[in-house]
C-alpha cells in the first residue's frame, strides 16, 4: 500500500473523531437533528483551538499593536509577529514580512489590481470563471483606465486550458495574470506554476486568488513563484474578518495602498508623507487582533492535520458523492464530471427545481446547509446561460455518513 494512503488511512482511523470534536458546532442541534455543513467553500467551521486563541485576545491583552509600549500593547505586538511567522511559514513566504494582514481576500485581491499600475492598453488575463473580487476590479480599469482585459476559455469540460493561456500570452504580452488558484464555480485547479512560469516568460506578473486553495493546507508560493498571492481566513478554519496578502517582497514594495491612516506611515508633514514598506505599508489602521491571532492558529490547526490527509479526505467523499447523486434522475452535476478535478466542491442542478429551492429544503427536511445561485461568479453562469447552482463543498470535519444522508434527502425530492 502507497505510504502516503497508509498514514491518512491510519488517521482517519485513529483521530477523525478527535477533529470533528474540535468543532463545538457540530455537537449542537436544530430542532432535534445534527447539524450537516456543506458550506466550507463559502466559509468554513472553526475548531475551539482558533476560539480560544481569539477570546485570549479580549480576555488578556485587549490592547493595540504597533502603537503604544506598555505591558499589554507588547504582548499584542509579539502575538502579532508570531501570527506572521506561522503564516509565512503555512505558505512557505520568503520571510515574515511578505505576509499583510487585510479584511478579506477581496480587499487583498483589489489591493493588487487597482495598485500595481495598469495603464490604458495593458492587457490583462484571467479564466473565464473568475470570482468577482478579480472579474469586477479589472472590468472597472476597463471602464475608466482603457486597459484590455482578456479571458482565457476553458476546455468543454470545464477545466483550465492551458495550451490556450500558453497561445494568448505569447500573442498578447500581458501586464499581468489575475487567476484563481482553485475555483469556487466548480472546483478545478489551474497548474499554476506551469501558469507563472509561461507569464513570466512573456513578461506578465502574476496575482493569484488562493481563497479555494489553501484551505487544504497551505501553499508553497516558492515554488509556484507567483509574484502575488490573496487567501483568507474564513475559509481555512479561521475567524471572518482577515485576510492575506503575501508575495515576493519587492513586488510588494512597488504596490500603492488603497488605504492611508495610522500604522502605515513612518511620517507625515503638511507637505509629505512617509509611506512604510511592507507589510505595514498595507495595515494602515486599527486591525482584527483577535482575528489574527486565530489566523495563526488556524494554520497550526491545519499544518498538524497535514495536506496529504486532508486532500485524500474530501476527495474520497466527493467521489462517494459524485457516484451517488450521478444516480438520481434529472441532476446533472456541474462540469468536470471527474470529481478528483473538483477538489471539495460538487455543483450541481435538477431539473425543474430552483437552486435556492433544493437548498431550502435540504435545510428543513435534514439540517443540510449547502450554497445556492451564482457564488459570486456570474459571468460565468451567465456566458452559459445557466441561472446558478446548488453547490455543496465539503472539508475535513464532514463524513461519509452525512454524504449519504445528502444523497437519500436528494433522492427524496423527485
């Protein structure tokens, strides 16, 4: 037996109860009836080990980083710092401070797009299933800056082409690539250090959307060597509220902020101000303290229980899944039908029922929570002309049990 599916066979065994413990969520009920998440794409559960270090925050040293030099405010700047390390460290970043702390990977995303300096006649690439936090920055620089934005079609089974990219960056010269890493519409991964490597070689830069992809732990941006990288944390075991922008600090340092405050500049006078250089130079402002911190522990959370085990995992439940609900008559699973492509996502329809319907009724019938509509991607849904999707996605605290219970739920609306 391959080693690496002995180790995740021997966890499953041994520890996968330990982990859905660490979810005090699911240890509840509504209305007599356990409580089945099929949500993690939107955003994930959180483990009491990210509570606890977020309520240690408010409990012990509810003070502000960066600013004031007494007992409480250290403590806050050290927990800070340690955060940054542990987050550079789950991405393998060169050094701690190509890691910035931001709301959201929207924020992280727009951070890059509207501040690198796109002019009217750079081009632009992405996929054809962008998130809007990238689809809709890039059409406003369309609109109001002149730059030519350009999409790279997917392969009829809705994977990424890459022999096209490869075609249109040689053609076109892109400023820069903006693509998903993993896909929140239906799960597919771009081979991405095959993607910066061409864009590089056709003097692109590359942003990333990782939001998808480094839920299942982490991301070695070394190796992939993209220039820039966004993810957040909600959808990592995290807390809301914080996101990460990270990437090869001398890009970094040539971005212009979308925000001016406090912490951000070294001095200002009427005439100037000093605008410090990453990754201060994008944390102007009061921060989620509390938020970081989880962040920090949500990736130790994350890097213990290891990527192997946590890929095998869901992909073993969305195979369970995909073979199941490929039984049910009238649904059809959104492309690629192959669910090792998927990642944790299943998307899908039938016929005559409304997305939004399925999903209400699997919450009241069994406490089922999955997304429904366009999953903030509605270009893609409208180039197919498809008004949205039902859209389950499952993590590492899901089981095999309540795959079934899904599919049994789903066989009872027809």
């Amino acid at each position: 037996m391959d080693k690496t599916i002995f180790v995740s066979l021997r966890f499953e065994i041994m520890d996968f109860e330990r982990i859905r413990e660490d979810f005090p969520i699911l240890r509840k009920e509504i209305e007599g009836k356990p409580i089945i998440y099929f949500d993690s794409a939107c955003q994930s559960l959180r483990p009491k080990q990210v509570l606890e270090a977020m309520n240690r925050y408010y409990e012990d040293f509810p003070a502000c980083a960066g600013r004031s030099i007494h007992k409480l405010a250290t403590e806050v700047s050290i927990r800070i710092d340690e955060a940054r390390g542990k987050l550079a460290r789950f991405v393998n970043a060169e050094k701690p401070e190509e890691i910035s702390f931001v709301r959201n990977c929207t924020e992280a995303l727009n951070t890059v797009i509207f501040g690198v300096g796109l002019k009217k006649g750079d081009v632009v690439l992405a996929t054809d299933r962008e998130h809007n936090s990238v689809h809709v920055p890039l059409l406003k620089l369309k609109e109001t800056t002149g730059i030519d934005y350009q999409i790279v079609p997917s392969r009829d089974d809705e994977t990424f082409n890459l022999d096209k990219f490869s075609e249109i960056a040689a053609e076109s010269r892109p400023r820069l690539v903006a693509m998903c890493h993993t896909s929140n519409v239906n799960g597919t991964t771009i081979p991405a250090k095959e993607v910066c490597k061409i864009a590089h070689e056709n003097g692109a830069l590359v942003l990333l959307d990782g939001a998808q992809y480094v839920p299942y732990g982490g991301v070695d941006i070394k190796d992939i060597d993209t220039d820039f990288y966004a993810f957040s944390a909600h959808k990592m075991c995290g807390p809301s509220g914080v996101g990460i922008l990270t990437g090869k600090y001398d890009e970094l340092s040539k971005i212009e902020p979308r925000t001016y405050g406090g912490h951000g500049i070294s001095m200002a006078t009427r005439k100037h101000a000093d605008i410090l250089p990453p990754p201060e130079r994008f944390e102007a402002g009061l921060q989620n303290y509390s938020g970081i911190i989880g962040t920090g522990a949500a990736a130790d959370y994350l890097s213990r229980i290891g990527r192997d085990w946590i890929v095998t995992h869901v992909n073993h439940l969305n195979r369970m899944a995909t073979e199941q609900l490929l039984k049910i008559p009238d649904l059809k699973i959104i492309e690629p039908g192959n669910p090792d492509l998927r990642s944790g996502i299943l998307a899908f329809n039938i016929k005559k029922r409304n997305p939004h319907d399925i999903a209400m009724i699997l919450d009241n019938m069994e406490n089922i929570m999955i997304r429904s509509g366009m999953h903030c991607s509605h270009s893609w849904f409208n180039d197919r002309e498809i008004e949205g999707s039902a859209r389950a996605s499952f993590y590492l605290y899901n089981t095999k049990d309540e795959i079934s219970l899904f599919a049994d739920t789903l066989r009872r609306l027809q």
